[in-house]
C-alpha cells in the first residue's frame, strides 16, 4: 500500500518493526523479508519510530497481523493527532474478544476517523501495479470519498461504501474459508467440490454479515464475493496455500514454522466459530476448519461429517 499511496502522488512515511525492513526500503527500495524480488516505488521513507512515521498524517493506513493491530495502535495513540483519519487494511477478527479491527481501532484511537479497506488485493500484485479493485467503507461517506479519491487511481479502484461490518467480515471470513478450499485441494477432491465450497462458504458469510447488522449486497461485492474468489482460487494466498499443505497431511504447526508472513486464517477461525455460536447461526464450514485447526480434528473425519449433512432446501443467506 506504501507503493499505491506514493505512486498516486503522496509522501509516504512507512513504519516497520523490523529494523532490517526499514533500512532495506530507504536503501534499496526493496522489501526482501516480505516483498522478495520486488522492486517497491522509489521515495517511500521507511522508519522504526512511530511517532516519526505519524507525524503531521494526512491519514494513516494501518495493515499489521490483526491480532497485533490492538498493540500497534495503543503504541501509536500519544503520537496521532485527534481526527486523523485511519483506514484499516487488516483483515481478521481479534482473538478473545471476536472484535473486528475497526472496533480495536475505536477502543485504542477514540479520536480517530475510522475507515475500512478490504478486497481482492495480493501484495505482490499492488506492489508492482498490476490492475485491481477494493472497497473503501466509511459511516462518514464525505470522508470515505475523500480517502478513495486519494488512495485510488485507474490501476488501483476504490469503490465506496459505508458497510463497515460487512466489509470486514468478508475481508476476515475469506481467510478462513480460502483454508477450507485449500484443504479440499490438497485432498484432490476436485473442481465440482471446491466450487460447491466457495459457494456454501459465501452462504455463510451472509449468514453471518446479517446477524451482525451488515447488508447483503456488500457480501456480493469486492470485499465479499472478490476477495474470497481470490483466496479460494489461487495458492499464491497464503491461506489457500497453508490450507493444501494441511490437506497433503502436512502438521500445521510445522507449515507455520517455515512461514514468515501471517495467515490470519488460522488466528480467525477461533473467532469465528464464537461468533457462529453466539448468534446461533449454522456456520458448518467455518465451525469445521476451526476445529481442524484448534482441536486436532481428523480431516477426513471433518469432510466425513460435512458431506453427510442433510442437504435441504437451498436458500443463500437466509436470515437465521
């Protein structure tokens, strides 16, 4: 995001944690750790302090691992001026509490403008200006203009909405169903299984979004249907991909381990699985990966156990 922001034309002040991280950027021009073999947009300045990287913002973006997003922003609150506005490009739902980033946001920078990107959007895509397409939500839609005017442009497509739950579970819930997907992969299960996956699993995320007070049309946009078409399709997502490995038999804990990127997947299905059982919503899929990755439950048992549910009558996002 750091090469969209200074190709639309911005200065651009990146905060990483990694030392080596940000000597590499301002250097080199290069992420190796995260990035590798990428050439990042010439005169982003890249620092280790936060109150260096936010100071006199414009607007800050804010992408850390989710679970890490509730300490990054108490770090950063002391040094952010009151009514910046913040745009969260995390996509995940805190652990423990089930709050979505937003909500972290709100609780640790309460005098910032919050706003929500999410969407189909791999890293090493954006990095080097490949076309793509997210949405913007913002309860504000003066200010969620304002932020898709300056974020966009016609390689970088910001379609706005003021949805903010919805885009967020759609950007959290992806990540847990593209290791579903991966799983049906890595088990050959074939392309009528895994199409009927993404679909059941889209069902589920509306069920979800409606509960919580999201609208459905958002599920079949970007943030919805886009982002989880991308990480149920292509093993370059990194949830898809650990996914795989778990269906060949591969030990989780043994993928995380050669892993220096986060899937936010494995940190969002507990989450989800307490939000399903909160609203006592039939979630089978997400309750299903959940339990493969939190409670060493057998694959094949798992698959076993969903294919012998009762089909019914099929009515996509019906309210519970």
């Amino acid at each position: 995001m750091a090469c969209v922001l200074r190709r639309a034309g911005h200065e651009v002040s990146l905060w990483a944690r990694e030392p080596e991280v940000a000597r590499a950027i301002n250097r080199d021009a290069a992420n190796p750790v995260f990035l590798p073999g990428i050439a990042m947009t010439a005169g982003i300045v890249a620092t280790n302090d936060l109150a260096v990287a936010a100071a006199g913002a414009d607007f800050v973006l804010l992408a850390p691992p989710a679970q890490h997003m509730r300490g990054v922003t108490r770090q950063l609150r002391p040094f952010l001026a009151d009514g910046t506005p913040v745009v969260t490009c995390s996509k995940g739902i805190e652990r423990g509490s089930c709050a979505l980033m937003s909500e972290v946001i709100d609780e640790t920078l309460p005098a910032a403008r919050i706003a929500v990107m999410s969407g189909p959007s791999f890293a090493h895509e954006i990095a080097v200006d490949l076309p793509a397409g997210v949405t913007l939500a913002c309860v504000d839609l003066a200010l969620g203009e304002r932020l898709a005017r300056a974020i966009g442009s016609p390689r970088f497509r910001t379609y706005l909405s003021d949805d903010i739950i919805g885009a967020q579970l759609g950007g959290a819930l992806k990540n847990v169903y593209g290791i579903a997907c991966g799983i049906a992969l890595g088990r050959k299960m074939g392309s009528s299984a895994r199409s009927t996956l993404v679909a059941r699993c889209l069902d589920e995320m509306m069920r979800l979004g409606l509960a919580m007070g999201a609208r459905q049309e958002t599920f079949t946009g970007l943030s919805g249907v886009g982002d989880l078409d991308l990480c149920s399709n292509s093993p370059s997502s990194r949830n898809m991909s650990l996914g795989i490995a778990l269906g060949e038999g591969r030990k989780l804990q043994d993928v995380l381990a050669e892993r220096v990127t986060v899937q936010e997947g494995v940190h969002s299905a507990e989450s989800v699985a307490a939000l399903a059982r909160s609203h006592a919503l039939d979630m089978p899929i997400a309750l299903t990966v959940d339990r493969i990755l939190n409670h060493d439950a057998d694959i094949d048992t798992a698959i076993a156990h969903l294919l012998a549910r009762p089909c019914g009558l099929e009515r996509v996002s019906a309210a519970p």
